[in-house]
C-alpha cells in the first residue's frame, strides 16, 4: 500500500532536546541532587501525561518522596520551569512537516504530554495547528507505548496501519506501533527522516 499518514511526536522531535539546566534548576530548588532527582522526575510522570493528575498533584507527589512540602507558589514556578524547557522547536523538522502536508499526506502529531504544557502550546506554537490531527495522552487517558492509543490514532487518520508512518525518539514507542503493522522509525534528526521517508516512496521537495 501507498503511504498516506505521516505522524510525527512531539518532545524530541518536533522540538529540540529538553533544556538540561532546567532539571539541574530542579534538583538545585529542591535541595537534592539531580542523580537522585531525575529518575524520580520521569518514574512518576506517567499519570501526569496522562491527564488523570494535575501538574501541582504531579510535584507534590515528587516532593513528597523526598519529604518536602512547598506552597503553591514555590510549585508553580517548579512547573513552569519544566514546561517551558520543551518550547524550542526544531525549524527542520517543522519544513519537513510543512513539506509532507503540501504533498497531499495526511500529517499528525501523537504525543505524551501534559494538559498544562497542551493548553499552553496550542497558543503559542505555531506547529501545533500545523497537522491534520493532533492525538493527546492527556486528552485521551492514555499513552504511548499503550496500544489503544495508536488504534485511537489509526482511527482518527482513517487509514490503515501500513498506510501510516510514525516517527519517535523512544525505542519502546516505536516497537508498540510496529507491533500493529505501522511503519515506525526511530528519530535521528530530520535529514534521516527524510531518507526513511524515500525508503517507502516519499519523495518530498
């Protein structure tokens, strides 16, 4: 079959790395080392993403296992110094959106995020009103590498798996949507991109 679907994550991807000082900033408000913080930073963000927790619950479930209690305030500046360490985003990636959306393809974007982050970046960054369908964790209760949320994506594009390709940095994502017939590749940069995109005949300009 022809491909029809491109779709795209988010962190990573379309944006560039997480901002690294930002976890360092973290760790440093709180008083604990990063080692010791960052794990904890991505073992419990799972529910966060998935919309079934709010970005203050999220902190204060950290907070918490380190036995440190902060005001609302002191929180919401933890949140907005994670939040925004995301919004840099990759200009190249963002043509080769434009360029796959010119060339008639259906274009997406499914990702792990939070609703705080969402609602943020739905008006301050362009891209996001960029694809066709935009696939949310926190809108939906569910996230990648669930399979539901790839069906769910499946669905919303009206194509069928083979006829879909999905880019993102994690190996576990892209095993997840392999498993249901969808071309999934690993993120190594927009140049890559594009020759896994020739690969299936998608010749862009």
């Amino acid at each position: 079959m022809s491909i029809k679907a491109v779709v795209f994550d988010f962190g990573n991807v379309i944006s560039m790395p997480q901002d690294t000082n930002a976890i360092d900033k973290l760790a440093e408000k709180i008083g604990v080392k990063r080692e010791i913080f960052e794990p904890l930073l991505w073992s419990l963000r799972s529910e966060f993403d998935r919309g079934t927790i709010c970005a203050r619950t999220y902190y204060k479930n950290i907070l918490s296992r380190f036995d440190i209690s902060m005001n609302d305030e002191a929180i919401d500046e933890m949140i907005q110094m994670d939040l925004m360490s995301w919004k840099s985003i990759n200009p190249q990636t963002v043509t080769l959106m434009e360029e796959i959306k010119k060339a008639g393809l259906l274009l997406g974007i499914l990702s792990n995020i939070p609703s705080e982050f969402l609602t943020w970046a739905k008006k301050n960054i362009p891209v996001f009103s960029l694809p066709h369908i935009g696939l949310f964790s926190c809108e939906v209760n569910l996230i990648k590498p669930e399979e539901a949320i790839y069906r769910k994506l499946l669905s919303l594009l009206g194509v069928q798996s083979s006829e879909t390709v999905f880019f993102d940095d994690i190996e576990k994502n892209i095993e997840a949507a392999r498993a249901l017939g969808i071309n999934a590749f690993l993120w190594k940069g927009p140049q890559k991109a594009r020759f896994e995109l020739s690969s299936l005949g998608l010749n862009l300009k």
